[in-house]
C-alpha cells in the first residue's frame, strides 16, 4: 500500500494541532457525511493509475507511484496576490518534493490511461469505495469533456459507465450519488454552451447540474452566461469554482446572480469584501471547502481562510476535491475541522445536514437522507453522550 492509499483508507488521519472541542474520532469517523465536491479524474489511486499506466505502456518521467507521490501544483504569479485579507505564501512549504507534478498534469496522464467503458466504470466505483471509507453517504463528482480516444462512446456511452459504477456502488455500500458535467472554463462560452446542448439532449438519471471548473484566472464566470442559463432552462444543478485562484469576491456574485449558482465550490477570496461577506451570509449561499489542496505551499492559507469564514458566520460544508492525488478523504476533512480549525459537535453536525441539503438529489430522495442522517446523528450522540 502507498503513502496515499493509507491516507485514503485510514478512517481519519488526524492532522497536527489542539483539538479545540473534545468530540471522539470514533463518533467523527461514522458521522454521516456528504460530498459535493469531487473531481473524479482527482479520485484515482496511485495503484490504479500504476497499473493503467502500465498497461498502456505510457511514456512517463517517473514511476506512477513516485509521480503521485510528488504531485504539487506551484503557485503562480505572486504578484497577484499582494496584500489580501488572509496572507497567502509566498514561498515554498516544508517537504515539497524537489520535482513536482502538477495536478493538472497527472489528470491528464490518467485520462490517457483509461481506454474503455469499464476503465471508467472502474473508477467511479474505487472513488464511491474510498468515498465509503469516511462514511459518505452521498457523493456528487464532476467528471470533464469525453476525451478524443473515447470519443466512439459519446456523452451517452460515457455517462451509462459512470452510471453503472454507481449502480455497484449502491447495492455494494447502500450509497447515492450524481455525475456532475464539469464546464472547462479555459475554453470558449461556445464550447461551454455545446456541452451544455449535449447535456440537456441526452437527458440521464445520474446527471444531475454542471459545474465551472479549472483555474479561475484561465476564464471569468461572465464567459459562460448562455450555457448557464440554458442549463437552468433545463432544471439542472449549477455551480461554479468561485473565489479560488482570483483574489475577487465579485466573481462569487457574478456566479451567484448572472449564473444562477446553487452552490459555490471553494469561494475563499470573498473574504476580501466584507459587503461580500455579509451578502452572501444573509443569503445563505452554501460553500463546499476543502482545506488540503496539490498547492502544498497554500494548505496553511486555506485553512486559515476556511477558519475566517467560519468565523464569519458563513454556510460550509468540507469536500474532498481531488482525494486520491493531494491525497486526503473526507474524514480527514472533517478532521481539519475539528483540529485545526475549531469547529465544535454542533458545527461538524450542522455541516453534515447542510450537505444533504445543498445536494442535488430529487426532493423525496433529499429529505429521506436527511431524516436518515438526523436518527443516525442522534444515535451517535447518544452512544457518545454528546449533547
């Protein structure tokens, strides 16, 4: 087993700092959790990619297991973010590998490495199994455009393999989930649109929104307009990276009110308007935040921004992202929460329904998870004696 594979399947990897509310990592390990932010391509195991790697015999710098090893995204331009409300590094963290492997690049690499149907029901399955392992009851993962060596499946072909991962899923585990189509913001708002087209053409069950994805600073959420009200048109889910890599709280409420977002994925940088800040507390607007990210010099930076924003009185619920390359799993998550950034039983509870809530599952099905997840929140509680 890799260093990244004992991280995943480890039910918590309790990080560094003083656990600021005596809740037990049993009751926070068998907490009901939700996950609404995973990139699929982000889930795949070293181990997994080895041996697709390999079969395909792909031309790599490394060993597979080295390259997962040492995935690290490098910042970009520091310039752009001088003076922001929460400092952000400038250097280089503790451990970094002396080479690293952009996330981006080994999602590429895997992406080259599936070559079937049943590759891509493979991981879709392995990201349900690890999501399981932190007591995920519900997982949303993004998944990206349908690669030219796929292309004889078609976004039919390919959502009926994703889909048939979560069929294994839900007998295997007595889990849910939904895909959610990822909306390349590096390319055009035509290319976005047509992939919206395709979408609301080819109607499946487990599709359930869109979402704009890549780094924010490659397209502005103003791009995207059409294809986002076209997929409202249609009723899907709709969010949006927001806040991320752009030092900007607009870009949170162009997402919000000229894209008609549900949600926002990560959305740090709202912090940099307080009117910002107030508005969407009053509003509501749910963030799903993750605290481990491939930038290892910014984990410090989020996590301090994720304590600002708790601080602020704003709605989030913990993600997993990209699992299998940082890698993290949503227990671990959870456990940040605790440790390092102070979240009490009843915060950990209240981001727990929230998730549910914020989910995309039809509304019979949304309010039988929270009931679900209230009896077994009690349960715990009890077994616990937490009040």
């Amino acid at each position: 087993m890799t260093g990244a594979e004992a991280t995943l399947q480890s039910p918590i990897a309790r990080p560094e700092g003083p656990a600021a509310d005596p809740v037990p990592d049993a009751w926070l390990a068998a907490l009901p959790k939700v996950d609404l932010h995973c990139h699929l391509i982000g889930t795949v195991r070293a181990s997994t990619f080895a041996e697709l790697a390999r079969r395909e015999k792909l031309d790599l710098p490394d060993e597979p297991e080295a390259i997962w090893r040492d995935i690290n995204s490098l910042p970009p331009d520091p310039g752009l973010y001088a003076d922001t409300a929460i400092p952000v590094p400038q250097g280089r963290a503790p451990g970094e590998p002396d080479v690293s492997y952009s996330l981006f690049q080994a999602s590429k690499w895997v992406v080259e490495s599936l070559r079937s149907a049943d590759d891509l029901t493979r991981i879709v399955y392995e990201a349900f199994e690890g999501a399981h392992a932190s007591g995920t009851r519900h997982l949303e993962l993004f998944f990206d455009d349908v690669p030219a060596h796929l292309s004889h499946l078609g976004l039919a072909g390919a959502m009926e393999a994703y889909a048939e991962g979560i069929r294994q899923a839900e007998r295997d585990f007595g889990m849910t989930g939904r895909m959610i189509k990822g909306i390349d913001r590096s390319l055009s708002g035509e290319h976005a649109l047509e992939q919206v087209r395709q979408v609301v053409d080819t109607p499946h069950e487990y599709l359930a929104g869109i979402g704009l994805d890549n780094l924010e600073t490659a397209g502005p959420p103003e791009r995207f307009v059409d294809a986002y009200r076209l997929a409202g048109e249609a009723g899907l889910g709709r969010t949006a990276h927001s806040s991320e890599h752009v030092p900007s709280a607009q870009n949170t409420i162009t997402c919000l009110d000229e894209l008609g977002c549900d949600r926002i994925d990560h959305g740090y940088y709202v912090l940099e308007d307080p009117r910002v800040v107030d508005e969407v507390r009053e509003r509501g607007v749910v963030f799903t935040v993750g605290s481990t990210t491939s930038r290892r010099s910014w984990r410090p930076w989020r996590r301090a921004s994720i304590r600002a924003m708790l601080a602020q009185g704003l709605a989030l619920t913990p993600c997993s992202d990209d699992p299998g390359m940082f890698p993290t799993s949503l227990a671990n998550e959870y456990a940040i929460m605790r440790d390092q950034n102070g979240s009490s039983h009843a915060e950990l509870t209240a981001m727990a329904l929230r998730g549910v809530d914020a989910s995309w599952l039809p509304a019979s099905e949304r309010a039988a998870l929270r009931s679900s997840f209230e009896a077994e929140i009690a349960r715990l509680d009890a077994e616990h004696s937490l009040a």
